[in-house]
C-alpha cells in the first residue's frame, strides 16, 4: 500500500493504522485476501486535510486494480480520504474499512454491515493500545531549518568543489599511470614488428609537464 500523505500527520502512524485494518477486514474476509495480495502492494492511498469541520470523510473506486486518469494518463489514487484535525484513530480506521469495502467491489451502501455503513468507530476503540498510539492523532510538528547566509551557502560550494576537484585529481593520476602502462606494451609490440600506428597523444596533468620539465 502506497500512502501519499498531504496532511502533518505522521505517515508511519497512518500507515499503522491502515495496515491493521486490512488484517483484521481479511479476517473476516478471507475470500478477499487473493485480490489484496495481487494488488494491495500497489494500492494508492491519498491523505487531505479537512478544514471546514471535524468530519472524517473518504472515497474509493471499485476494485482494487490501478486507476488512471483519461485525460492526462497518469496514474490515480485508488482512495482518498480527507480527515480533520486531531482526528481519533478509531474514527479514521472505520472510515478508512468502509471504503475498503468499496475498493473490494461492494458498490452499494446497503449491502455494507450496519457497523461498516455508518463508519461506526466502537469496533476500533481498542486500537490506540494495539498499535501503541494516542487516541487521537497530533500533527507532526516540524522544525524550520534556518535559511543558510550567502557565506555559508558560498562556503558549502567551495567545499563541494575542492571535494569534487581531489576526486578528479586522483582519477587523473590514475588515467595517466594507466596509459604510461599500455604505451610501454604497445611500443614493445611495435619493436617486435606489428603495426600499432601513431599514438594520439593525451593531455598531460600539471604534474606530468613538470616531471617533463625535469627530465630535460
């Protein structure tokens, strides 16, 4: 199950939550677990918030295959489910059940359990202690990382060019080693009479030309 989460909850949290659901739904509905197993790895979740009110609110396509929109052809969200703030963890798993009942093919509401209908949450209420969680979810508060200086940014730059630059350096120590190699056992070869040809010549490192400097 794939969670795109649009809210401050924690998604570990909700995919916790949901997780349990579908184990304890295929408990009771045994026959369905074939189709989640050949789909439910790539079942797509989307989580919104829900600002005008307190209620907890969702939609899912039927079935569980993959979705796509026809105009853009891209892949869509097989459920989506919009939730409030400090919303209670069994509210939100019955919610999420009676959409599960949907995705597995159940079209009307009246064929739904009355408990399932009504996204009744007393089925779910012991679920904070199951899973170790609150009752009711808190936003995940998250710390703004200062804006970095123009020196430090400036500094992180040079820092990343002299890395790069030391990486480059040793590879160009190692290339030029590697051809000081090959044109040794190519030259050999050319004494033993085959045909090599001329041999294009590399561009030398600083530290060539000077070692050259030398010799003369």
């Amino acid at each position: 199950m794939k969670v795109a989460n649009g809210t401050a909850y924690d998604t570990r949290e909700l995919k916790k939550i949901f997780h349990q659901v579908v184990r304890d739904l295929l408990k009771k509905r045994p026959s369905w677990a074939a189709d989640w197993k050949e789909h439910g790895g790539d079942y797509r979740v989307k989580i919104s918030n829900r600002l005008r009110d307190d209620f907890t609110s969702g939609h899912a396509q039927i079935g569980l295959e993959p979705v796509w929109w026809t105009h853009t052809h891209k892949r869509a969200q097989n459920m989506h489910l919009s939730i409030p703030k400090n919303v209670s963890v069994a509210k939100l798993a019955a919610t999420f059940e009676h959409e599960l009942y949907h995705a597995f093919g159940v079209d009307n509401h009246s064929d739904l359990p009355p408990s399932v209908n009504d996204c009744n949450p007393d089925p779910f209420a012991h679920y904070p202690e199951l899973l170790g969680l609150p009752e009711r979810l808190s936003y995940v508060v998250k710390v703004q990382k200062p804006k970095p200086t123009k020196e430090e940014t400036q500094r992180k730059r040079v820092e990343t060019l002299l890395e790069r630059r030391k990486g480059w350096v040793t590879k160009a120590r190692r290339a030029e080693t590697a051809l000081s190699k090959i044109d040794a056992s190519l030259k050999r070869y050319r004494r033993q009479g085959h045909q090599v040809g001329d041999l294009p010549k590399a561009a030398k490192t600083k530290r060539a030309k000077r070692n050259a400097g030398r010799s003369r």
